[in-house]
C-alpha cells in the first residue's frame, strides 16, 4: 500500500514539473510573441542573423585571439609579460583540474551539462521581469550564454543583446562539445584587475599556475567572475572569502566535494601571493622594437635607410608607421612566447657599470629625470646578437622611458674614424705602417700642435685630425659614408656628404647600437650582421612563428678589418685610452668626444664581445670633463672586465701585409696627447 502511494506521489512530482517546464515555455513564447507583436519581428530577425554569422564563422582560435605575450632571456628566465589591457593565458580541457570545472559549474550553472545554451526558467524570470520594468534587469545567464556575451556581445543591459546572446548561446551549443565550451569559457571569464582566464588570475593573485592551486584557492577563484569588482582580491577580501565558502557549500551540496574536504577547505586562510609586474624597461623597449621588425619582415617589408628625394621618404615614412603599428597590435595580444639573446645578468653588469661611473652627477630635469646620461650596447661576437642594452641611468619612473642606446643618435666624434676613414684606407692600399703627415690644412681642423710625418697606426692611437680628414678626402666621403648604409645605420642625410664626416661631425648622427654593429664587423672580419636580440618566436603552444638567421654580409674586406683591429689594440695599450684595456685578454677600441665635450663615446672589443658606450646630456651640453677616455671609457673597462671573467684568453687573428707577410706588431711609440 505505502508502495503504491510513493509511486502515485513519484508520478504526480514529475507531472508537476512537466506542467511548470511548460508553463513557463508558453511564458517564454508570450514574451517573444510580445515583442513580434510590437513590431520587433524584423529586428529580431536581424538579431538571428547576426547570431548564426557569429557561430558559423567562428572556430577553436576566436576564443584564444588575446592572450600575453611572454619574454624570455638566453637562459629561458622571464624577462617580462606584454599583456596590453588584459592578461590572459591559455589552457586547453585536459589541462584544467577537475576541482576548476565543478566549482565553476557549482555556483555558475548547476544544469550545464544538462541544457541546451540556455536555462527555461531564469529566462522567464527575466522576461517577467523584462516586462514588469520595461527593461532588462534580471541575468539568468547560462555558462555558455556569459560566453557569448563575453566573446561576441557587450555587458549592457538591453533586450536586443539578450535576443542575440540566446541566439549565440544555441548555436554555440551545437557547434561544440561542453568541454569545448568550458574550456572557452575558463579561459575568456573575466578575473578583476586585467586577468582574462583561469590561469591569468592564478598567476595574478596566488604567483602559480592552475595546477598549483589547492580547493580553498580554487573556489576563491571561481567565485571571483559573478562580480569581480565586488569581490576584488585587491580591494575586498572578505568578500571573496565569504563567496568562497559560498562556492564549496554548492560544491558539497552537489555532491563532488566530501564532507571532510569541504570542512577542509573551507577553514583554510586565504592569503595572496601577488605578481608584481617584471618590467625591465631597456630590455623590454628594445626586444619590442626588434620582433616588431621581425614581423613586418616576415610580412614582406623592405627596410630602406637612404632615399633619392623628401617624398620619397615620407611615403616609406607613412608605410612603416603602418605596418609597424599592425605588428605592435599582434605583439600585445597574440600570446607569443618571445626568446632572446639577452643576458639578464650581463644586462645588470652594465647598468651597474654606468651607474656608478656617473653618480657624483645627480642634477635633474623638472619631470625628474637625470641630466648626465650614459647608454651601452654589448653584442656577442659569436653569435652577432645583442646580449645587453641599456638606454639610460636606472631610475624610478612610470612606464617607460627614452631608451638612448637605439633611439638616440648623437654625433660620434672619433670613434667614426674607423668605420668611415681607416678600415676603407686599408681596402686601398694602405697599411697600419704607411706613413702619413699631421699637418694644418687649408679649411681643415684646427689643432694646437702638428707632429708631422708617423704612420697610420700613431696617427689612429693619438687620434690626429688632420690625418683623418686628408685620407677621407682621398678616399671621398660618398665612398666611406657607403661603408655606414651598408650596414644599415639609419640617420644618413645628404648634408653628411662633406669632410667634417670624417671626425664625426654628422647631421643627425648615430646610436650606440649601430656603433656596436658597426665596431663588431670589423671584429667579424669585415663580416655585418644585423643587430637584434631575436633569437626565435612561437605562439603559446610552442609552434614556431619565425626563426632569426644572422645572415652575413660582407662590407669590409678581412685583411683591411684586421689590420684595424690590429691597430686599434694600441689606443687601449699607447693611445688614448691607454690603462682602460683588460687584465688578460686582448683588446681593441676607440674613443670618441665632440666639439665642446658635449658626447663622449668609446667603443671596443674583444675576441667574445664588442661594447660601444655613449656618455652627455640629452640635451647637448658643454662638459669640460666629458672626453671618450673619461667616463665612456672606463664605464667599458668597468664592464668588460666583469663580463670576461672566467673567459680563456683569445688573440686576434693577425693580418697579412702586402708582401704576404703575416703580421703581428706590438710597438712602444712614444705617448702623445690626442687631438680628437
């Protein structure tokens, strides 16, 4: 008898529950009927179609199009993350822990796994309510309608979006899988504080990934979406924590949580872990600037650094600008995973290094910025990639600043005179031994004293004017400029093509980076290779995007390189910076200063790095105390010497006279002041 009265009880709930199912169907239709009737049809229509256009055109990759970009050092460490406005990783079904899932599904939509893209009765209830108001004002979101709203739709609270989101909801339900969509959903959901996804707010808030997480952090994470401005980690704590307990009750309650874990879980302190943002700002300026250009060139772009006339190069101008600004946009939200050649602990060895040397400096501007400034570059001769780069000295500052050492260009002084004048008098017959003659000439440079008749290699390491200036005449300077295009230096105008060139008297002038690339072709043998610090690009799931080859070009000719190395070993040893060479291993440099000491400059290499180092004002000052063999000089031996610790001793390969002869000179000539 109790049998047949639980069965007829069993029978009458279900057909209650039918009948309500039904109900509120008919509810649902009246209130689309409504709106048909008030002459909604054809946008409702509209609405539809534009949902079904969304679904069908979309895939696997519209719900991970924004994701951070990652920067990685030569020892695979975090140099930064590029995330734009919004931080998002991420992380396929398999990936994400069960707990994730049933949290999620607990407190958002208990019949996920159950309904179609949308809930019946929270519709109704909001369409009662939609009616009652005359607005919308009621969710009654599923997880799959929240993920058409947050991929396809906006938040705002109209009749005409929910239309389209139940469209969207639909179609996305027969598209794809429930995991598909979960995983959609997990990885797009917003966190609070510009964390996109799951893995984004774990990394944000707890400093881990999602499988590091426990239960307790779990449900604080999960219960974040529903409002994250409400239950900010940052700002609310206690309201997130008591949404967490919130989010394991339902999680108990739907039976896939035990008691003990529950009670566990629940009673667990909630402490954050915050990740502070890494932001090496030369670092991260430079490698932005070269993966750009890497993208524009896998695009087909064709760099230029010389143009026939002023239309010509603002029509090249105005197609950079926007290819450049198209890559930037992909940069900050394709989720690359960025590897370079630089070394961090390099990197921190040379703003240390120019730090130091200019401390007893401390004048600033008005916004609070350093006036005495310094800028160095150190590529690695082996693999012809930059492996530090810093544009300034260290100082607190919001965002990022001016990075001198590649966006600056400054008049190099002598330290052109190697590039332009020497290494192309080499190509044409001379030799460090040829006798030239420091004299006065007519419209030339002015110096105190002229020593006459000395060879090449003296008039290099006393860094003589006249000497320059007289083999730049004969060479031309259309020729030795040429030696500079060729190896992509940038800032070239026609108002250069005169013989103050040769002393470094230049319209724009040059940066410390292309002063390095320049010194370190001549320590290549002659060999360029194109400055970057790019060593390969792929996306979030390892496949690789682009892959940088350090292709060789040749513009000075092996034995003419050596034979500038060869010399320039004596103005680290006799010249001008004399004392500034390193302990146990060769070296070869420059030194360079301006007229009126406004920049000071030194630029050198060993047989593993070449170092160019800039030193002045942004604003070009008068600085008695500035010349290349002051503070540019041992801000290098500072960090040179550093950097080859540890390193076997390595000598330059010697060069071969024009008698076939191999030579490897070392002379003790007589110390005279430079005349730069």
């Amino acid at each position: 008898m109790d049998h047949k009265k639980k069965k007829k009880k069993s029978h009458r709930g279900f057909w209650i529950f039918v009948k309500v199912q039904i109900f509120l169907m008919l509810l649902v239709g009246i209130a689309v009927g409504y709106y048909y009737i008030g002459g909604y049809a054809k946008e409702v229509k509209a609405l539809r179609e534009e949902a079904e256009s969304f679904v069908k055109n979309s895939d696997e990759s519209t719900f991970s199009q924004i994701q951070t970009t990652e920067v990685y050092d030569v020892h695979g460490d975090l140099i930064s993350t590029i995330i734009g406005d919004k931080d998002v990783y991420y992380v396929s079904f398999q990936d994400i822990p069960a707990d994730v899932v049933n949290a999620i599904i607990s407190i958002e939509d208990k019949k996920f796994y159950k309904h179609i893209g949308i809930d019946f009765e929270a519709i109704a209830r909001a369409v009662v309510a939609m009616i009652r108001n005359g607005s919308v004002k009621q969710g009654g979101s599923t997880i799959t309608q929240q993920l058409a709203r947050t991929v396809f739709l906006s938040n705002d609270r109209t009749w005409e979006r929910k239309v389209e989101e139940i469209y969207i909801a639909l179609g996305l339900e027969r598209k794809y899988t429930k995991d598909q969509i979960i995983e959609f959903y997990l990885n797009n959901v917003y966190f609070g504080n510009g964390n996109y996804g799951i893995e984004a707010a774990s990394r944000g808030y707890f400093g881990c990934s999602i499988n590091e997480l426990d239960l307790s952090q779990i449900a604080y994470l999960c219960g974040l979406p529903n409002n994250p401005k409400i239950y900010d980690p940052l700002t609310h704590l206690d309201n997130g924590v008591k949404r967490r307990n919130r989010v394991l009750y339902q999680m108990y309650k739907d039976e896939v949580l035990t008691e003990s874990r529950y009670k566990e879980a629940k009673s667990e302190k909630i402490e954050l872990k915050l990740t502070k943002r890494k932001r090496n700002d030369y670092v991260e300026t430079y490698t932005y600037y070269c993966v750009i250009r890497e993208l524009m060139k896998q695009r087909g772009f064709q760099f230029k650094n010389f143009f026939d006339s002023e239309a010509e190069r603002k029509t090249y101008q105005e197609a950079y600008d926007t290819m450049y600004a198209e890559c930037q946009k992909t940069l900050f939200s394709a989720g690359y995973r960025i590897y370079t050649s630089i070394d961090l602990k390099q990197q921190a060895k040379l703003q240390k290094a120019i730090d130091n040397n200019l401390s007893d400096d401390t004048k600033k501007t008005a916004n609070g910025t350093y006036k005495f400034q310094g800028a160095g570059v150190c590529i690695d001769n082996i693999t012809g990639r930059v492996v530090a780069i810093v544009g300034g000295r260290k100082q607190k500052a919001e965002g990022y600043t001016l990075n001198r050492a590649f966006q600056s260009f400054r008049q190099p002084g002598s330290s052109i005179k190697p590039l332009i004048v020497y290494t192309p008098s080499f190509e044409n017959g001379y030799t460090p031994d040829s006798i030239v003659e420091d004299k006065k000439i007519e419209g030339g440079p002015t110096s105190k004293s002229y020593l006459g008749k000395m060879t090449i290699r003296s008039a290099v390491e006393k860094s003589r004017n006249s000497v320059a200036w007289q083999l730049f005449d004969e060479i031309t300077p259309e020729v030795g400029l040429q030696y500079l295009l060729d190896m992509n230096f940038s800032k070239i105008h026609s108002n250069d093509y005169y013989l103050p060139a040769a002393l470094g008297g230049m319209y724009h002038g040059v940066s410390a980076l292309e002063m390095a690339s320049g010194y370190a072709t001549i320590a290549n043998d002659g060999f360029y290779r194109t400055p970057t610090c790019i060593v390969k690009v792929t996306d979030a799931k390892g496949n690789i995007i682009l892959q940088t080859e350090q292709e060789e070009k040749a513009v000075y000719k092996t034995n003419a390189a050596r034979m500038m190395t060869d010399v320039m070993q004596g103005v680290l040893t006799r010249g001008t910076a004399k004392g500034k060479g390193l302990k146990n291993m060769p070296t070869a440099g420059k030194t360079g200063t301006t007229n009126e000491n406004k920049d000071g400059w030194f630029v050198g290499y060993s047989y593993y790095y070449t170092t160019s180092i800039w030193v002045g004002y942004d604003k070009p000052t008068k600085l008695s105390r500035l010349q290349g063999a002051t503070y540019p000089a041992q801000i290098w031996h500072d960090y040179m010497e550093q950097l080859h610790k540890g390193l076997e001793k390595v000598k330059f390969k010697s060069y071969v006279d024009y008698d076939n002869q191999e030579v490897d000179s070392e002379y003790d000539l007589e110390e005279t002041k430079e005349d730069e």
